[in-house]
C-alpha cells in the first residue's frame, strides 16, 4: 500500500513554479501581457523582479481598464493610472529596453498631458539604447516626434502612426535602422526622401494612407521589402538592386492630363519600373496602378526577364488595352512565374454574346507567344466580358504544367460564363479548373 504524504512532507517539498529554471520563467513572461507580468511578482522569491527585466514593454489602453460608474472622470482616471503605470515601469526597469510600444486606439486618453510624457519616455528610452520603437498616438492633430529621437542611433526599427515626421536639418540619418513603417504619418517630400537615402541599412519599408507625398522616390540599396498603400502619382526606384518583394495599392485613378498616365516620348513607365530589379520574387499591383505601368510604348517582352519572379498578383481593368498589353508583357517575362493572381477591377454584367467567334485582342496575345510555367492561378471578380474570357483561354492555352485554376466570379453572373470555361483547349492535361461560387 502506497504510504500517504503527510502535511510536513508536502511542506518539505519544493513548489515546482518557484524553481522554475530561470529561461523558462523568462520565456514565459516574453508572452505576458506588462499588466499581468507585473503581477506574477507575488508568486515567489524567484519570481518577484522577474519583470523588472522584460525587454519588450507593451502599453496600449488595455493596460487600465475602463472603470464602471465613477463620480469621477473616467477618461482622467484612465489617463491618470495609465501614466503612472508608464513611469513607474520606467523607474524600476533594470535591463536593456529592446522593444517600446506605445498605443491609445482606443482614443481613451486624454491629450492635456500625453504628448509631454510621450516626449519624456522617448528621451528616456534613448538613454537605454532602444532597438525597437512603436508609437501609434491618436489625438486631434498629429504628434510632433521630438527632436532627440532623431539622435537615437541604436534604433533598429521604428513604425509610427499618427506622427508628423519632421527630421531637424542636422539630421544625419539612422545608421542601424533596417525596418521603417509609418502609416497615416505627415511628412514633406524633400524631408521624406532626405530620411530615406540616410538610413543604409534599410531593409523593409512600408507606407499606408500618409500624407504630404505624391511622387515616392526611393533610394535605399539595402531594401528587400517596399510596401505602399494611399493617393499617390508616381512610385520611383533608384539603387534598389535588392529588392525581392513589392506591394503597391494605389487609390488614386487620375485622368489622361494626370502625370500618373503619361509618359513623355517614346518611353515606357513599365520598363522604367522594371528596370535594374534583377531580384523581384513576389509583385503585388493593385488598385489603379496598372494604368500607370501601361503609359507609354508598351514593349513585347521586357529586356530583361524577371527570372526570379515566382509569385505575381495584379489587378486589370479589362475595358482598358493598354493594362491588358502591359500584363502579358510581364507574364511573357517571367519565364519562372510559379503563382499568379489576376482581380477584375471594374466587374460588370456581360453584354457580349459569349460566342467563340473572334477575339479582340488576339494579335496582341500572339505575339511572341512562349510556354508558361505557372502552375497555380486564381482569377477573382470577373464578369463574363470578353477580355476576361481571352485572357483565361489564353492563360490555359499556354500553361504547359499547370495545376489550378481557380475562378472567382462576381455576384449574379451568366450561367454561360461557366460553360465556356469548360470548353476552352488546355495546354496542361493534369490542370483542375475549380469555380467558386461568391456565394
């Protein structure tokens, strides 16, 4: 019979959380949230300073809950606790500060006293050589980054929303900084290339809904990573040799008089764009940024072809020619193109019979026609218009080793659209064409 552990035995026995090895205790804090890090300091001796060395310090507004029915101000005792929580965290923080991240979404704060404390934090932060800042400050105007944060030279990564960047003139640059995201950020032209070309090390950019930019130069021979989403004109590379992925989403659709749509001469915005990218591996163009691609003389093939691009995803007005050429163009230049994604970006109900009488575009899809190896690709938002319907015939006529085909239609469209898939030739006999209902 097993003997029963006696109250003084248990005693006797070590709490397995209290000795804990000290890795596995920090690992385990690395997932708390600063709120409940702080608190685990009532568990044991060995636990007590643990937070004290946590390297990454999250504050956002759910740090102080809101509080229930109150003869107070509830917005000021949120802002009251939430600051005193900040410094106190500050004050007795013992180890390197890799990470900083500050954010009130929640729009629960108020602004009398937040942008003098934001200030005093970041100068404070620099004094411990901070790696990593994320400031997301949601006020009534955009706040104003200090001048010191800008002398911050261990920074490695810096992403702001809702700041006015502004650089003093003896800005010297980030010479550490690698990854740089700013969204709904106001910044200058001149300032914002000038900060550009004096970060070095810049590896990932990434631009959303900013303001004060139109046309986007960009010169950083270290970028792997370019992202941008907004209203913008003109998105331009110069020294990104690097460069293995790009996202662009431009909400701007300009006019024929715009200088998005013209391209003086006999040059071509596509080649422009194409140009000295030797390393592109995955190529988002979404929004109306096809149309900017397509101004110009259009080439058959680019010069040089895009070897290394495997993944490609673009949206095409196919009413419009000119960005229908400009997507073969591409897809004749990627002999290596393993996944591609075409959406639809004007979808409407098909008026033209669907017939397989003559297509309007076949002199242009028989140029220079070469086998594809794409082997996955996804078609999203089409209608049942004639382009379209070239396009996927095209597509599978000339995929020898495709996979799937998957077919995305809009709301409402013609039984027929279905039927004319099916009988489209198909240069690949293992392809499987799935339709998905949008239902």
């Amino acid at each position: 019979m097993a003997r029963k552990r006696t109250k003084s035995t248990l005693d006797a026995e070590p709490d397995r959380i209290s000795w804990l090895p000290g890795h596995v205790i920090d690992q385990i804090m690395s997932y708390l949230p600063i709120r409940d890090a702080v608190r685990t300091s009532v568990l044991s001796r060995n636990w007590r300073k643990k937070w004290y060395t946590l390297p990454n310090l999250v504050f956002d507004t759910k740090l102080v809950p809101v509080p229930a029915a109150t003869s107070g101000d509830p917005l000021a005792i949120i802002d009251n606790k939430f600051l005193q929580i900040v410094d106190h965290v500050l004050l007795v923080h013992s180890g390197p500060i890799n990470m900083f991240k500050f954010s009130n979404v929640d729009d629960l704060m108020g602004e009398d006293s937040l942008v003098t404390n934001i200030d005093r934090w970041i100068l404070h932060l620099i004094g411990r050589s901070i790696k990593e800042l994320v400031l997301e400050v949601w006020i009534d105007d955009y706040y104003k980054l200090p001048w010191c944060l800008f002398s911050c030279q261990s920074l490695h990564s810096l992403k702001l929303n809702g700041c006015l960047l502004k650089p003093p003139t003896m800005f010297e640059g980030f010479r550490n900084l690698k990854s740089l995201d700013l969204c709904l950020v106001n910044i200058v032209q001149d300032a914002f290339e000038n900060f550009i070309s004096r970060c070095p090390l810049l590896e990932k950019l990434r631009l959303r809904e900013f303001y004060g930019l139109t046309q986007i130069n960009i010169h950083a021979p270290n970028l792997k990573f370019f992202e941008i989403v907004g209203e913008f004109e003109v998105v331009t590379f110069g020294n990104t040799f690097q460069l293995t992925t790009i996202v662009i989403y431009s909400c701007l659709e300009l006019t024929s008089n715009s200088n998005q749509s013209r391209s003086p001469g006999c040059s071509s915005n596509l080649l422009k764009f194409f140009d000295h990218r030797p390393h592109i591996q995955s190529l988002e163009i979404d929004g109306f940024f096809l149309k900017y691609l397509a101004a110009g003389v259009l080439p058959v093939k680019l010069p040089t072809p895009c070897i290394n691009l495997s993944f490609l995803s673009l949206t095409i007005n196919f009413d419009n020619m000119e960005e229908i050429s400009a997507a073969l163009c591409v897809f004749r230049s990627s002999p290596n193109l393993q996944k591609l994604k075409i959406s639809a970006l004007r979808a409407h109900v098909a008026t033209v019979p669907l017939t397989p009488a003559t297509y309007c575009w076949e002199d242009i899809s028989s140029r220079l026609v070469m086998p594809f190896r794409v082997r996955h690709v996804t078609i999203d938002g089409i209608s049942g218009t004639q382009s379209e319907l070239n396009l996927i015939r095209f597509l599978l006529l000339y995929s020898l080793v495709l996979e799937k085909m998957i077919v995305k239609p809009v709301a409402n469209v013609i039984p027929e659209l279905m039927k004319a898939l099916i009988r489209f030739k198909r240069a690949s006999g293992e392809v499987e064409v799935i339709w998905k209902d949008p239902s």
